[in-house]
C-alpha cells in the first residue's frame, strides 16, 4: 500500500472530515499541519489551482478538494462504507445535500466574518439555507447521512454557540475522539475573525 | 425498468448534458420542454429547492442538479461507461476539475450578461480560469474526459463565438446529432442577454 500524508489544519471541519475517513477506515498517515499563513512548498506544489488544504497524498499523488478526497478514500478503501448511502438513489440524494451545501454554505461563512449590515444580511441567508434544509432534507426519509449534518456544524459561530450540536458531535465515538478542543476552535475562529474584520 | 421523464431547456447545456448521456446509454425517456418563464407545476413539485432545470425522473422519484444526475445514470445503467475514467485516481482528477469548473464557471456566465466594467472585470476573469484549466488540467495527463471540455464550450459567448469548439463538438457523433441549432442558441442567448441587461 502506497504512502498516505494528509496536509492539514487542526481547526478545519474541511481538514477534519478527511481525518475522521482515515481514522474510521483504519489507515496508517502522516499528518502535517500547514501554517495558513507560511503554507509549505509541499502544499503549494500539489495544489497549485487553489494552496489550500486540505491536501491528500497517496504515494506521491495529490488529491485536492475535501469531498473529492473523501470519495476517493471510499472508492480506495471500500471496507467500513461510511461517505455514501449503499442505494443508488439515496446517494444521489446524498450528494444533492453536500453540493447544496457546499455552494450555499458561503453564507454561513459570511456570518462570521462580516460586521453591522452585511451580518444582518449574512445572519438571514444563513437562516434561511438552514430552514430549506431542514423542510426538504431532513423530512422523515432523512435523505442523507446524519454524521455530515454535524460535520457541518461545527464550522459556524451560530453551531458553535449550540452545545447540543457538539453533544451530536459526540455521540459518534470515532468523531468525539478526533474533535478539535472546542475552547481552542472558538478562540482561533475569534482571531480569524478580528484579523478580516479589521482588515477589511 | 422504472419510467425516466427529463424536464429540461433545448439550449441549456446542464440539459443537453442529460440529453447525451441518455442517449449514450439508449435509455428510453419522456421530454418535457419546460418555458423558464413559466415552470410546471411537476417542476416546481420535483425541485422545490432550485426550482431549475435539469430534473429527471426515475419512476417518480426526482434527481436534481446535472452532475449528481449523470452520476447517477452512471451508476443505474453502467454499460457504455462514459461519464467517468475507471481508475480511482484519474476519477477523483476528473471530479476536481468538474467541480472547479461548476464552482468558477459563474465568471464565465457573468462575462455573457453584464456591460462596461463589469464585462470587462468578467472577461478578465473568465480568461485566467480558462489559462488555470489549460495549465493544470490540459497537460500531458488530459486528466479530464476530452467531452467535458466540449461540453462547457456551448455555454460561453467568447466559445460561441468560436467555430473550432462547435467543429470539436461535432467529432463526437453522438453529441453532434444532439447539438442545439447553433444559430437559434445565439438568437436565444443574445435574447435572453438584452433581458437581464435591460432589468439591470
């Protein structure tokens, strides 16, 4: 078996998601820890498009993007089937919710790094994207994997002010482990924050 | 086998997209032409959510957005395998740069309905994206499935405008007999421009 590195950041749910796959999978990695601000030559070199991590290398080839890297390790490792519903129709369901997500969840980001106005606004959207989600995706078929809803959670300051998300969080044991130290995760998210605020 | 229905938009290229993967698979299917001015009640009924095109049906369960609905023709009907490469790795490749191209392609389509400034800032932006996917996407590798390409062509001005990609188009049979009118598109296009520039 090829050599697996993950580069990574210990408060990313990006980064985090690809961590809870390998430790569920069972698959021996090394992990490097990228500094957001001095990223590695390695980082920048196998991901060139976007610099960003988190950043899976498997005997030397990069892949980049968190949902293609978790598709990849699914279609890698197919024992312990965690990413995907096993029906087909299901997994189209499955990766209607991540895509909604991934492109809507913007705003949830917006949240929390805007100010006055554009945080009334942002604060709306991301209301708004959370109640779509929870009329049409979460009805009684509850269409897609319950563990990717809280993945999701513990990227915005409004998940992060609900325990009862980060009690979710830790009913799965494998994910409880591996969860970034919530105190530390707010005070980093509260720096970022201030540094894009202000220079803004 | 379960009914298929496609509620699509001739000139819409996330519509052809279904069209040709239908095809190519010989899968029988109802098409319901759907006036973007004036949905049906059986789309709004199967994407509450986007309330867009493409949706197609599979025996009255729906499946929204193009890509997780070629994904899943792929995985129903698997013969004529073509969405996809077979290697796992060459795979994930494809899915970076799909996704790239699904989450930076709004440059292109703002390049085709803004004016001054804007289509100049659009223009700008279109052409860095399209220089990235020639220098990381296009190497030697050809990661992705030459088709792909062809089939973003059709949706910018600057490819409309631009005989060699319909003449690329047209060396796919299959995608060449089930091509738009290329001079209806652009009286379409161009119509459906002045629209949205005019309510600006």
């Amino acid at each position: 078996m090829a050599e697996v590195k993950l580069h990574g950041g210990w408060a990313s749910p990006f980064s985090n998601k690809v961590v809870w796959a390998l430790k569920l999978k069972g698959i021996p990695y090394e992990y490097i820890e990228e500094d957001l601000y001095n990223k590695s030559a390695s980082l920048l070199k196998y991901n060139p498009v976007h610099k960003m991590i988190p950043v899976f290398v498997h005997g030397e080839k990069p892949v980049c993007e968190s949902m293609v890297i978790l598709e990849y390790i699914e279609e890698m490792w197919p024992h312990n089937p965690w990413l995907m519903p096993s029906d087909p129709y299901d997994r189209a369901q499955a990766r209607f919710w991540i895509k909604f997500a991934e492109d809507k969840g913007v705003a949830v980001w917006k949240m929390f790094f805007s100010t006055g106005q554009d945080l009334e606004n942002a604060m709306k959207a991301a209301l708004e994207l959370l109640q779509t989600v929870e009329k049409h995706g979460l009805g009684e078929k509850k269409f897609f994997n319950k563990q990717w809803l809280q993945m999701l959670g513990p990227i915005s300051q409004y998940w992060l002010s609900r325990p009862s998300i980060w009690s979710h969080c830790r009913k799965v044991p494998l994910i409880e482990e591996n969860l970034p130290n919530q105190h530390e995760m707010v005070i980093a998210f509260k720096r970022r924050r201030e540094t894009l605020v202000t220079s803004a």
